[in-house]
C-alpha cells in the first residue's frame, strides 16, 4: 500500500463516482467555456461581495456534484475543502448550509489535489462510502486578498497569473465509475528562495518537478507509463522552468505536459498573462476537461499535479521567500466502471 | 470502523508516541508553566518578527517531538499542520525545513483536533508508521491578523480571549506509547448567527455542545464514560453558555468539564479575561497537562475537543456571522503501553 517515501497505491479503489464545475464570465468565454456545468451571469453570483461570490460558487458547485451522484449531503460522510482567501473563509461560508462533517486545508492552488488525496485515503480506508472535494477560488476575491482591490486598477507583470474564477467539486466513493483514483504522491514544500510573488509559476516550478520524479521513482514508472503530466497552474513561465529543470534531471516530460492555468484561457485573446491559477483552476479543468476524457477511456492513466505557492501577503511584505508544494494524483480510466 | 454519523472507532490503535509544548513568556508564568517542555526568555524567540517567532516555536516542537520519540524527520510519512494566520505561512515557514510530505490545514483553534484526526486516520489505515501533527498560535501575530498590531494599544473587552503563544506538536504511529487515539468526531460547521468576534466563546460553543453530543451518541456513550470532556478554548463565556445548551438537550457535563482556555491562564493574576484561546492553547495544554495524566492512568479516557471560530477579518467587516466548528479525539490509557 505504502510505495516509496511519499506515495500510497490505493488497494481498495476510491472512484470519482461525480465532479460538478462552476465558473466565471471570462472562463466562459475561454476555450473550456462549453464544457464547464455551469457559466455564471456575472461574477458576483447574484450575491453582494466577491467573498460571498466565492461561496456562493463553490455552494452551487457541491449541490451540483451531489446531485449528479444522485446524493443527499448526509449520504456524504466527510468533506474536504479549502480556497485561497485569509482563514478559508470562501470554503466554511459555502459549506456550511451542507451541515457535512470537514476538514478545512490550506494548500494555496495545490488544495484541490490535498482534497483528493484526503478523500481517497479516507475512502479506500472505509472510514465512509462517499467523501465530498471542493475547492474554489475566484479573480476579485483573490486580486483583493493578495494585490489590490480591482478599483485600483494596478498594472500586473506579464508573469503574473490571472486567477480564475471558479470552483470544482468531486464526489470520492466506492460506488463504481469510469475513472479512479489509485495512487497518491504527497508533496514536500520546495523552496528555491524566491520572492517574486507576481511570478509564481517560478515559485512553483521546483515542486512541481520534486513531485513528479518522486511520483515516479515510487511507482517505479517512466513518463510514459502516464498519457499526460498534468499540473495546476505553473502559466507559461513556470512550464518552461519545470521543463528545463526535469531536463537537468534527465527526465523530458515536453510531449505529455498539460498545464490547466495554460488550458483555460487563450493568451492571445484573453490577455491572462502567464496563465490561469488559483484554488478553482486545476479543479474545473480536472472536472471539466480531464475527467471526460480519462472517463471514454482516451486517457487511460494521468498524473495530476496541483500546484500551490505558499505565501501570504504579510510573508511577503516581510521579505520571505514564497515557497512551492505540488500533490501528484494518478487517475485511471477504469474499465467496466459503468456496470 | 464507522461509528454513527460522524465518528470513527480506530480498529488499528494510534498511538500518541510523544508529543512536545512550546510556550511564550506568560504562559510560562501560568498554572501549567513547569509542565511545558520550553518557554521562551522573549516571545521573539530569536526571530525579526512576530510571524517568523511563530514559526521558530513551531519547528521547536517539531524536532522536540520527534527527539522524544527517537524519531528522524525522514521517518515521518506525512505532516498534519496549521495555525491562524492567513494562508498558513506560519506552519510552512515552521516545518519547510523538516522535509515531511505535508497537508496544510485550517480549523481556526479546532486544528489541533482536525490535525490528531486526520494523523490518527492515517496511522490506523496503514498509510505510514509514524505521521506527525503540530499547531501554533502567538499572541503578537494573532492580534496584528485579527485585531490590532500591538502598538495601538487598543482596549479588548472583557469576553476577548488572549491568544496563548505556543506550539503543541504530536508524534502519532504504531509504536506502542501509555496513550492512544481510539476514537474520533468530525465537527459539522455550527453557526448560531452571532456576528461578536470579541465573543468567541459564545461562537464556539454550539459547536462543541454539537460535538460532544455526536460524540456520545456515536459510541453510545454517556459522559460518565469520560474522566474529562476538554474543550479547546470557550474560555468562562463560552464554558456558561455549553452548559446551559447541554443542560437543555438533559447531558450534564459540569462536573466532567475542563477547558483548555481557563486552565492555561490564571485569570485573577494574568488579566486574560474570558481565557486563552489560539490553534496553541489546547496543543501545548494537551501536550503538558493532559497526556501525563491519561499516561499514568490518572485518567483512563477522555473526549478532546478543540473549538474553532471560522471568520476573518474580512468575513466579519462584511458582517458575516462566525461560525463555530470542534472536533472531538478520543484519547485512553493504554495499559502495558510502555512495554
């Protein structure tokens, strides 16, 4: 069950029995804009500030998952969830009307894999039948929270994220379905002592690539034992340092890399700068985009790597450096999974 | 495995291997001062700021843990951690040089209960030989992230908790140890639409009132079956008002009742008013004061229950409620355990 220093092969499966995937107006008009469950009207979500947006969203994304589950929030023995707002505030404001026992987790944009891996421990542990994973983060909640209030207006660097407005939420289980989890690799924090924080995807990058050759090593799997390598929101700089310093490592994961803050908006038309990021990136794209081709079995096993920059704003006014943490999850296409 | 709704009863035992308490200068001037494992000479702890002084104190009770348990950071499979500052920077700052594949949470003062559970789950599941969980709070930090820096000299009522500086941190594994987890109660968000963050006491408590209602009815207990039922940090408010909602579900737990909050302090001497409060006061109460008892069978088992009040200080300036959470950690005597 225990394979190498930081990864666990699932025996008794966890399956992704549901995923619901709620996002904002400017993912709606990106290129993943159809697939997603849900488009909002306007980022506000008919609530009267950007945190209750947030909660609303990540609300609406739950029930959503449930009821795709065909599940009643009591069916659901434990929940998972966090986002990127000071004390988690998004999350224990949207879940609370669930009345769902949780733990709230804090992993910046990796949380979304801290969720599943949580779920699928306890899942394939039998501490209950169905665990519910949800993370969210949404652009004006987050530009408030680590830059400026938007009214500001402030110029951003070109290497900084456009942080999406999104949410996504999985229902883990042990009822049977098209893709499983099977494996987890959990990250260390990696820090290259940077302190950019409008360059994460730098930040990022060395965790990224520590998870990965770990995931590998303990799985005793080459790059091509997956059909892609899939992080969070490394954005466009960040991919090129992952690459460079997996080059260094004599592993090239170039042709099966997928970045989501890369896959969820287009850079020429949409101006998003380095990439998608945030809590909702990677798990609206896992829902929307992943899922259903992992689930027709044209992905046949992937590795999922969310990855998240560990800061805050007083760490950083305080002139720390912002280090990085990346959880890899291997979904699996299962076969039969639809009996 | 599964108990009742909510709970889980440990078939694989965990065991408390060891734990270690660090603590601030006037929690070493306290009832328990001569029980923690350190106190620090300035609550700087060597360090340039309040946060980095956290973090300090919390890698402190990291590597003395682990010490006292004989035990190398490369042997601990996974780290449970968080404390109360935005985005969780003190715990990874404090533990980023251990090493430890981590899982970031977030509870508010029940984290030292979300973190006991969530290690307690994964030693029973097999998923490593020894995890280790560790909390802080410090009351510079917290006051600058919640209230006000220090400097302004601000008045606090008198149902204001006083944020204990300290670090609590716990090895938890196989290894045969006096006290063991049997059991653990995952907290449902409470929220009773109080809006008072000066009041965390009366915010807190109807989630513990839930808890230890769950608790008992979970494992079919009475309250008899515990020598103590410990909450985090109700501190004298919120202590009255738990009792008053037990009394009206007919569970009397008065004269089982300890709080961590009202213990750690003297309030006649120290001027704390309700009580301490922070994601340290229960960790470095259980660490110093609890355990040694439930070792040497003193106590044979109790319920430890952290309370945790979800808001932020942008939640509350929008004027959303807060939210209450606890969990409960069943925690026995293990006769023979030092075999």
């Amino acid at each position: 069950m225990i394979r190498g220093a930081q990864s666990i092969a699932f025996e008794c499966p966890a399956y992704l029995v549901s995923s619901a995937s709620v996002a904002g107006t400017k993912e709606g008009e990106g290129p993943l804009g159809r697939m997603f469950d849900l488009v909002a009207k306007e980022d506000l979500f008919g609530e009267n500030t950007w945190e209750e947006a947030e909660s609303a969203m990540q609300k609406e994304a739950c029930q959503l998952a449930l009821r795709k589950a065909h599940l009643k929030p009591e069916e659901i023995r434990y929940l998972y969830g966090g986002d990127l707002l000071r004390q988690g505030v998004a999350t224990s404001r949207g879940v609370e009307a669930l009345k769902i026992p949780m733990f709230g987790l804090y992993g910046a944009c990796s949380t979304s894999g801290e969720a599943l891996a949580l779920a699928g421990m306890s899942v394939a542990a039998g501490y209950g039948d169905y665990m519910l994973a949800v993370t969210s983060s949404h652009f004006a909640s987050a530009e408030k929270e680590f830059r400026f209030p938007l009214g500001y207006a402030s110029q951003r660097p070109l290497s900084a994220h456009w942080t999406v407005t999104g949410s996504g939420a999985f229902v883990v289980g042990k009822r049977k379905s098209p893709v499983w989890i099977t494996g987890i690799t959990i990250g260390k924090i990696v820090d290259y002592g940077l302190r950019d924080s409008q360059n994460m995807g730098a930040c990022m990058a060395p965790a990224a690539c520590d998870t990965i050759l770990q995931n590998l090593k303990d799985f005793e799997r080459t790059t091509e034992d997956y059909d892609r390598i899939i992080t969070g929101d490394l954005g466009y700089v960040g991919q090129s340092i992952l690459f460079d310093l997996m080059r260094g490592k004599g592993v090239d994961i170039k042709s099966r890399h997928m970045d989501c803050g890369m896959t969820i908006f287009d850079q020429n038309l949409q101006d998003t700068h380095a990439g998608g990021s945030g809590c909702g990136c990677a798990a609206v794209t896992l829902s929307s985009y992943i899922l259903p081709k992992l689930a027709n079995g044209e992905w046949k096993r992937v590795l999922f790597v969310p990855t998240g920059a560990l800061m805050s704003t007083v760490s950083y006014n305080e002139g720390a450096s912002v280090p990085g943490i990346a959880h890899g999850i291997v979904l699996e296409h299962c076969k039969g999974g639809l009996e």
